[in-house]
C-alpha cells in the first residue's frame, strides 16, 4: 500500500469514528421543561442526580461526646468545620487566582504549533495533466506581547486586586457570621438548659404543695377543691417542663449544625453557673462605633469596592490612548512532493515574520465616553453605599450597646425578684401548713417563683447574648485569630 493511500484510509477511519458519535450522541433524549405548572417535574435525570447528591462527601469529624465543651472550642471547631468558611475560603482563593489571570497580561504569550497537510491535485502544464502530492511538516511558534497600552492592563490588575480584598474580607466576615451562630446557639442551648433547671424545681414545688393539700385532706384541714387545685398547679408545672424540654432539642441542633455537624449529634456544654455574668461594660457606645468602623470586614469590603470601581475607570480611560503589541512567527516548514512522472523531492527552510501593531480606536460612536461615564458613576455610588453601611454599622453597635445595658438592669432586677419570690414562697408554704394561709395563695406564689426562675435564667442568658451581639456588632469576635485563617 502507497504512502497516499494509507493516508487516505486513516481519514475514512476518523471520519467514520466522527460519524458514529454524532449518531449516539444524537440517540440521548434530551432534557425537556415540566409539562404544566400544577405538579412537580419528575424525569430520568431526576434518578441521575440523586445518587450524585448522596454521594457528595459531608465535612465529619469525631467529636467526644462525653466531654463538656467550651465556648471557645466549639468556636474553634465550627471555623473549622462549617461548611460556609470552607465556601468563603474557596471563593476567595478563585479570586486569587483570577488576579494571577490578570497578572499574566503583563507577560508574553508563547504558543506553538505543528501542522501537517497532504495535498493531491492534478497540474496541468503544456498538453496534459501531472499527478502531483504535496506534504508539509510544519512547526510554528507564536510570540504576542503587549508593549504598552496607557494603563489598561493595570487598571485590570488593580479591580482584581480590590475584588481579592473583596473577597478575603468576606471571608473574614463568614468567620464572623459563624461565630455569633456558634455563641447564639451555644446561649440558647444554656438558657433552654436553665429553663429546664428552674422547671423541674418548678415541679418539685408544685408537688410539694400537692402532697401538703392532700395531707391536709386527710387530717380534714383541706377541702377537696383545695387538692384539685394543687393537682392542677403540677399538672401546669409538668406541662411547661415537657415545652422547655422541646425547646432544648431544638437548641441542641442548632448548635451541632452551627459546628459543621449533623443536627443528631448531642454536644455537652459547660453549666450556666460556671459562667461569669458581668454587671457593667467599661467603655462608652461612641468607642465602640468607631472600633467598628476600623474593623468590621462587611464595612471594608464595601470600601474595597471604591477602589475596584476607580481601577475600572483608570481602564475606561486608557481606551482613549493607542496600544503597541509586537509579533514575532518563526517557522519551520518541511515540504516533500512527488509530481509524476518524478521522485519524490524534500526541502526545509526557517521562516517568520516580525511586525509591531499600532493599534488605535479613532472613532467609537461614544462607547469610551460612556464607560468611563460609568465607572465614574459606579465610583460614586460605592461611595455612597459605603457611608449608608457606615450608618447601618453604627446603628447596628448602638442597638446591640443599649440591649445591653438592658440586659444588665434586667438581671439586677430578676436577681432581686428571686430572692424575693422564693421567700415569699417559703413564707406562703409554711403559713399554710399552720393553716394561716389558703392554698389559693401558696399556688400563686408558687406561679411567682417559677416565673422568677425563668426570669432569672432568662435575664443571666440575655446579658451574654447581648455581649455576643455587641461583639458581633463591633467586629471584635473575630479580632482573635490574625492571618489568614484556614477552615
């Protein structure tokens, strides 16, 4: 078989290869809407993507659940292993990678080529036709490189590197958003703890009261309605501890999912009585605004997005200017060619061209003016978004500063209230086993004193909660963990 014809047969392979996938190819139903508005869609693609989202790997880790965990430590495991930093960080690293993207505008392009190219036709010269087959070996190369285009590829560089800062601070404000997640959950956990605390000492009051009217009853000092009406006050009391018991559930999922875990995973947290409850915060609601306005990253993201809009105008503008970019295409070309009735014949030679492109738009019909006309007002209203966050921020801190204050003169009073519900209390039991009291009133101060628990449970929970949320407010919860943080 000739050199011709085994070229030939290798193309009628590719071609019949071609030929064969575009057929199967074209076999595969294709993906069609939902037929009407009134039922979901179900369809074969449906089957496909099930398994495939089954199969997407969760973030586990172990977790010892015999251990108490600390604020901090579950703080450390959720930045760690809560799938939005992880999201945050990978965002951000594609940006990275966008700005090396641009970076390399500052740089040459190389690219190379081989090409081969069998050409047979039939030459006529004189009186008849010559069969002649022509085949090129050839190896190129490339060379572009932009000598300079008036600040175009750097105002480029530059949005991509404010949108890197754009998103690093994002990230930095995940870790911010997770953190208060973790301490949210983490106090309501505490406070649906104590509320179970003070029910079941609820209970236990109101079971002491029933067992002291049915005492009463039998010695003939207590009527009837008087023990119905105990029976019902623990009934009562049994009925709020099963509500706080639901709501402890729910708390305890909260908090495993703000870690990064399944909602199932039970997590064992240090007592309210082992945390210190502070009284006072020593700085004024003014220091605490400015400090956010240096270091809460959702504010400097925003300021980030001044300076990507004024790159894009530096870009804008130097679309007024020329742009010289230089070309360089060395060659190697290898020819071989029979023409019959002669042998074949061979010849290679270094070929190329070099040449310089001046490059400069005259007329745009208002496209340049326009985009910088643009940028410019993108410009603008960054500013403007970013004084309106400046004022969101502020008033963000001054809430969160006088919810705590709040909170400080509530757990004065619920302290107070306490110490006086269970005297009274007391007081009202006792009176009554003398007979001097009615259990009308033991049961009302018996209400009294569980209103006070929880009160109290509720006014300790809330002042930590409001120091989360001024943290929050101020960026101070992330002040911590310098660097780059690692998810």
């Amino acid at each position: 078989m000739s050199w011709l014809s085994k070229q030939l047969l290798f193309l009628h392979r590719m071609s019949t290869i071609a030929f064969v996938n575009l057929v199967l190819t074209s076999s595969v139903p294709g993906q069609t809407a939902p037929a009407s508005p009134e039922r979901p869609w179900r369809g074969s693609a449906e089957l496909t993507m099930k398994p495939y989202a089954e199969s997407i790997a969760n973030s586990k880790f172990a977790l010892d659940q015999s251990r108490t965990y600390s604020l901090s430590e579950l703080v450390d495991l959720a930045e760690a292993h809560n799938p939005a930093t992880r999201f945050a960080w990978e965002r951000a690293r594609s940006q990275a990678a966008v700005l090396g993207i641009t970076r390399s505008e500052l740089y040459p392009t190389l690219a190379a080529a081989a090409l081969s190219q069998t050409e047979s036709v039939q030459a006529f010269l004189g009186n008849r036709f010559f069969g002649q087959t022509i085949q090129t070996f050839e190896l190129a190369l490339d060379l572009n490189y932009t000598v300079f285009d008036f600040g175009a590829r750097s105002g480029r560089i530059d949005s991509a590197r404010a949108r890197l800062l754009s998103s690093n601070f994002a990230f930095n404000d995940t870790h911010r958003t997770v953190i208060n997640q973790v301490q949210q959950a983490y106090y309501r956990l505490l406070r649906a703890i104590g509320q179970e605390d003070a029910a079941t000492s609820s209970l236990s009051n109101a079971k002491s009261v029933e067992q002291a009217a049915e005492e009463r009853l039998t010695n003939g000092l207590a009527t009837l309605p008087d023990v119905l009406e105990a029976r019902s006050a623990t009934a009562q009391a049994q009925y709020d501890l099963q509500a706080v018991l639901g709501a402890e559930e729910i708390a305890r999922g909260d908090l495993a999912t703000a870690v990064g875990m399944s909602a199932s995973v039970a997590i064992k947290i240090q007592p309210l009585d082992q945390l210190p409850t502070p009284d006072s915060i020593g700085e004024t609601v003014e220091k605490a605004i400015n400090r956010a306005f240096g270091q809460r990253p959702d504010l400097i993201q925003q300021v980030t997005e001044i300076g990507a809009s004024k790159a894009t105008l530096k870009e804008a503008r130097a679309a007024y200017y020329p742009t010289l970019s230089l070309n360089v295409r060395p060659a190697m070309p290898s020819l071989y060619a029979i023409q019959q009735p002669f042998d074949w014949v061979h010849t290679a030679d270094l070929t190329g061209s070099v040449s310089l492109n001046l490059k400069w738009t005259v007329f745009d019909g208002g496209a340049r003016k326009n985009r910088a006309a643009q940028a410019q007002a993108d410009i603008h209203a960054a500013e403007a978004q970013t004084n309106l966050k400046k004022n969101q921020v502020a008033d963000e801190v001054w809430t969160a500063y006088s919810n705590l204050n709040t909170a400080f003169r509530q757990h004065k009073t619920a302290i107070a209230l306490l110490e006086a519900a269970s005297q009274s209390y007391h007081a009202a039991l006792e009176s009554y086993n003398y007979g001097l009291r009615n259990l009308l009133d033991v049961t009302a101060a018996q209400r009294s004193l569980a209103q006070a628990r929880s009160a109290d449970v509720f006014a300790r929970t809330q002042v930590l909660t409001a120091l989360a949320d001024l943290a929050f407010a101020t960026g101070d919860s992330i002040q911590a963990n310098n660097g780059w943080s690692h998810p």
